[in-house]
C-alpha cells in the first residue's frame, strides 16, 4: 500500500553546484551527501517536512545516473518515491496485475538500509516511481 510521498528525485551534472544554487536562490538546505554504490550514485537531500527533494549525480561512468545526463545534459526530474508499508507485498501485488517491476527481483537497498524498488515507467502514467519501505515513520 502506498502510505505517503517520500521524495522527488532530480539528477544533477554537478551536486555541490545544485546545492549552492538550491541555498542561494531559494534558501534550502541540502544534507550531507552519500554514496549508493548498488545505485552508483552521490546524492543529498533537502529536508522539507513532509516530503524531500533527492538529488542525484553519477557516482560512477557506467551509472545508470550518467546515460540520463547523457539524455538531459542539465539534469531533471529523474522519478518520484512513495513510502510504502512492504515493497515485497507492493511489488507482488502490482506484478499480478501486469505492472513491471525492474531489478528482476533483486533486493535493492538505498543508503538508510531501507528496501527499495523501481516501477517501469510505462506502468505509472510515464513517470519513473521508486517504492521506498517504510516500517516505522521516522521523526524528521
Ligand atoms: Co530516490
């Protein structure tokens, strides 16, 4: 089940420039950045509550991260992420009715430990979705 928004993920070419502009322009504050390496990205997040905004920049060449530039030379929104309360059961439940889960079923993890999956993006309305596990609402 889908429990609530989690965040809003932008690639950008470079992160600490982002960061910069994010706090010069608009006054957010964006986190300390750390590496997925299953992911083969840097990102950091901006805190706003109820939600976030992730950002994204190739932690290596052969990123799936990088092809995106690639694409969008000056980044842009790359998916959004719902909470859900079991991305197992999620992921079973969507896959019974044609929606393609992509990993081909390997548990993905992102930096919090937290269990993750991806939704083809013809199976949301054109939007990439990751689905974020949720056990415990965590107090921001
Ligand atoms: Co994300």
């Amino acid at each position: 089940m889908i429990t609530g928004l989690s965040h809003v993920s932008i690639v950008v070419p470079s992160l600490d420039t982002a960061a910069s502009r994010l706090k010069a322009i608009y006054g957010l504050s964006v986190g300390e950045a750390s590496i997925n390496e299953q992911q083969g990205v840097r990102l950091a997040c901006v805190e706003l509550g109820n939600a976030k905004i992730e950002l994204m920049e190739p932690s290596r060449p052969d990123s799936p991260v990088s092809k995106f530039l690639e694409r969008n030379p000056n980044g842009g929104i790359h998916h959004v992420c719902f909470a859900v309360d079991s991305v197992e059961a999620m992921c079973s439940d969507i896959s019974g009715k044609g929606a393609r889960v992509l990993g081909e079923g390997k548990p993905q993890f992102n930096v919090h430990g937290e269990r993750i999956a991806f939704v083809h993006p013809k199976d949301f309305l054109g939007a990439l979705v990751e689905l974020e596990e949720h056990g415990v609402r965590r107090e921001a």
